[in-house]
C-alpha cells in the first residue's frame, strides 16, 4: 500500500503536544480561501511549467510525466511558486515501510507523530497501517483533519489512534460552502462524533478579520458543543502563502489581537474555558 507524501517536518512543535513528526499527505476535498498551503490540494497533472522554471534542474521530463531529483533540488519552492494547478512535483509515494525508515532515527527525540495534509483522512487505510506500526514504536498517533470524511466509517483506524484535531472553518452552512467550496454537513457531524468517543484532541478555528459576524457565530456554537471537553485553538488569519486570487476575499490584514480576545473570552464564557489563541 502506498500514499502521496507532500513533505515530512522531522520536528514540530504546533502539531499536538509535544515534539512531534508532522506528515503532510496530497490531496484535499476542500479548496479554502484562506488555503495556506494550496499546493497540497490537487496531483500533478505534468503540465511542464515547473520544469521550465526550476534553476537548478532538479525537474525533467521522462516520457509524458514530470521527475524530480531530490539531490539537485535546493527547496527553493520556484516550482510551487509557478504551478498553476494548486499541486506540486515533489510529491513522493510512501510506503509504511518508507515512513518508518524516516522514523526510526527520530523516535527516541518525538512523542509521536502528526498525519496533516491536504486531508490526509483521504488516505485513511494507509493510515491504519501506519499507525498500528507507529504505536508499536512506543509513538501517539494524531490526526489533523478538515472533517470532511466521515469519522464513522472508519472505527478501526479510531482504534490505533490517539486523538483527531479537527477544523471547523465556518458553522454556517451557506458561508461554509463558499468558504471551502464544500458543504460543512460532515464536518459538524465528525464534531459530535469525535467528541462522543473521546477521540478529540483539539478544534481549531481561523479567525478571518473580513468575516466578525461569521466568525462569531462559528466561535459561539463550537464552545457550546464542545464545553471543556478538549482545547479551543482560534488561529489568527495571516496572509502568508494565501494564493493571491483568494486575497481579495480574504485581506491582506492579519487578525487583530482584540477581536481574537473577545472571541476567545466569548468562548470561554459559553463553556469552553480551555480556549487558546495562537
């Protein structure tokens, strides 16, 4: 069995507790606005641009499919930068065993690791596998998702891992859909869900400046549901890696450190009291 993997961060510290491996895997069912990381949305479709731009020539033709050289690459992103697909070239397809590999030099310096994406529940057999031999390493397994794959169908992966963080983007269905291009149905369902088997770690809200009334109500009846059962994270919304037609709709203003507080103690007075700004 094999998954795309976008990138692997041997060590992060802002995906769940502790030090951890973070696994980003390609593909995702949404296509938010505020994407900041948009080239882990779609595959490559070896259209040649990157090719033609690469300074280094770590990207060539072979045959009618696109190849990168690892070795000559010097992570300068100039591929990402001219993809116009919201996809990258460097995408490798991993083997549990490949991931383990990895793995093994860092376990005795991580507490685990964090599977992120793109959506990476896309990938949910693979990661069933992975995980049962990740725990075996004496490593917690996490999942970051945007909840558009229904948690319930897939019990044995619950199973073999430690904890979900989930995203709720936007409660309102209507602003949910042109926010992500996808209907939040599934999201808020995984949100009861998950908090009914005691399998949610974290939720996590960002914070859009454009957006208060949105985001009021998004904030308002996620503490509600929630209460104190897991932490709160509201993200503050940054501009950074924003693909620039989306900037229009999103500003180019970084949230503001009031209006996070009066959410955030919004929050905490409708029950969820371990609500965090980051």
């Amino acid at each position: 069995m094999k998954a795309p993997v976008n990138k692997i961060i041997p060590f992060s510290n802002v995906d769940g507790p502790g030090n951890r491996t973070s696994i980003f895997f390609q593909g995702c069912s949404f296509k938010c606005w505020y994407c900041h990381n948009p080239e882990t949305i779609h595959r490559c479709v070896n259209c040649g641009d990157c090719v033609a731009t690469c300074p280094v020539q770590a990207l060539e033709f072979q045959g009618d499919k696109v190849v990168w050289d690892q070795n000559k690459c010097v992570n300068c992103d100039t591929c990402i930068k001219t993809c116009r697909h919201m996809a990258s070239p460097k995408v490798v397809e991993m083997e549990v065993e490949d991931i383990l590999e990895k793995l093994q030099p860092l376990k005795n310096f991580i507490r685990g690791i964090t599977v992120s994406g793109g959506e990476c529940m896309l990938h949910a057999a693979f990661l069933k596998e992975l995980f049962t031999e990740v725990q075996k390493m004496g490593l917690t397994c996490l999942i970051d998702s945007n909840g558009s794959i229904d948690f319930s169908r897939h019990e044995e992966l619950l199973k073999v891992c430690d904890g979900v963080m989930l995203d709720v983007k936007a409660y309102d269905p209507i602003f949910h859909e042109a926010l992500c291009d996808h209907s939040n149905d599934r999201v808020i369902k995984n949100l009861h869900y998950l908090l009914e088997k005691g399998k949610l770690q974290e939720v996590r809200t960002v914070i859009l400046p454009k957006y208060p009334e949105e985001n009021e109500e998004t904030v308002r009846n996620v503490a509600r549901i929630i209460q104190d059962h897991c932490d709160y994270k509201l993200l503050k919304y940054r501009p950074f890696g924003v693909r620039e037609e989306a900037l229009d709709k999103m500003g180019r203003v970084i949230a503001s450190d009031e209006e996070v507080a009066r959410l955030q103690k919004m929050a905490v007075e409708e029950g969820a009291i371990h609500t965090l700004i980051v």
